[in-house]
C-alpha cells in the first residue's frame, strides 16, 4: 500500500481508526450525493463500514471516470491524473483523500462546463457489501501465538473478522517468517 500511495506505518500512527469517525462522516454528508473518481471503489468501503456501524448508506453519485470516457478520446488514458491533466488542472498530490476528491471536484466542473449532458447527473449507486465472517477461535489463538512469538505489539483480535485475521497472519509470515515448532 505505501508504494501506491506514499502513506506511510509512521504517517497513520496514532490517526482515528474508521470505527471513530465513520459516524461523523455520516452526519457530514447527509442526504447529498457523493462524488468522485471511480466512485464505487470508494462507496464499497464506505458502504461497509457504515453496515458495520449500523448505519445504512445507500446513495447516488458522480463517478467523474464515467464522465472522462464520455468527454476524452478513446486512446487517451482516463486515471484521474490524466483526465485532470487533459483538462488542465493542477494536481498537487494523488492518492491522497482530500487532494483527490478537490482534483474529482474541479475535474467535473471542468467536465461539465456549459453542458446539460443526463451522463453529469447523480445515479444510484449499486453495490453489494460481503458480510464479514466472525474469526475462529483457533485463528485468533494462532495469531495470538503468531503476535507474541515475534514480539509484535498486541492487536485488538476480538474485533477482527475472518478475512482481517487471515491478511494480518499472511502479513506477519511474510515479514517475519513462520514459528519455529
């Protein structure tokens, strides 16, 4: 993830785990519509994690990738980089939430300029979220046993679902190798 992103171990320490602020976000975006590129990648999650919290979210949206493979030329590549730099507007960071969603916002505005197109209005947004599959006991004693073998401080495991346990004991191994028996 750092090598797509540039976000760092060091950078998330000690940042609000989704769980905290989730219900915030909620609040903050009401009823409107969301907006952004590729905009179902985002709404999965956002999708999920509100279920998570309880919270429904079913929304319409913009996808501004939708509207680039409308508004460029075929060849052209429609990454929201280059959609914004086809249109000329100045990206200063990718990759990063808020400087990606200023890029998608002018990027549309852009895009829509002095057009009534149906294909710049919001739609529903579909998806379906997976529910997660509660941990077992012998993945959570294995990673428990995995955790302190390395001396890798304590995770949360109660709170972990099925698949989380599995990545983080995949991570671990390919980090720091498999127990000795």
């Amino acid at each position: 993830m750092e090598r797509i992103t540039g976000i760092t171990q060091k950078m998330i320490k000690g940042q609000s785990y989704i769980e905290e602020v989730i219900g915030e976000f909620y609040e903050f975006c009401e009823d409107l519509p969301l907006l952004g590129h590729n905009i179902l990648f985002d709404y999965r999650f956002l999708k999920k994690e509100m279920e998570n919290a309880g919270l429904g979210f079913e929304r319409e949206g913009i996808d501004t990738l939708k509207i680039a493979r409308k508004c460029m030329p075929k060849g052209e590549s429609k990454t929201l980089l280059n959609a914004c730099t086809y249109f000329g507007i100045e990206v200063r960071e990718s990759h990063r939430a808020l400087s990606d969603a200023i890029s998608a916002h002018l990027l549309y505005q852009e895009m829509g300029r002095g057009k009534q197109e149906e294909y710049l209005l919001a739609e529903s947004l579909q998806c379906k979220v997976k529910k997660d599959v509660p941990a077992t006991q012998r993945q959570k004693e294995y990673l428990q046993k995995l955790l302190n073998y390395h001396r890798i401080e304590d995770k949360a495991l109660m709170a972990l679902s099925r698949s989380e346990i599995s990545r983080l004991t995949d991570k671990i191994i390919r980090q720091y190798g498999r127990m000795e028996r």
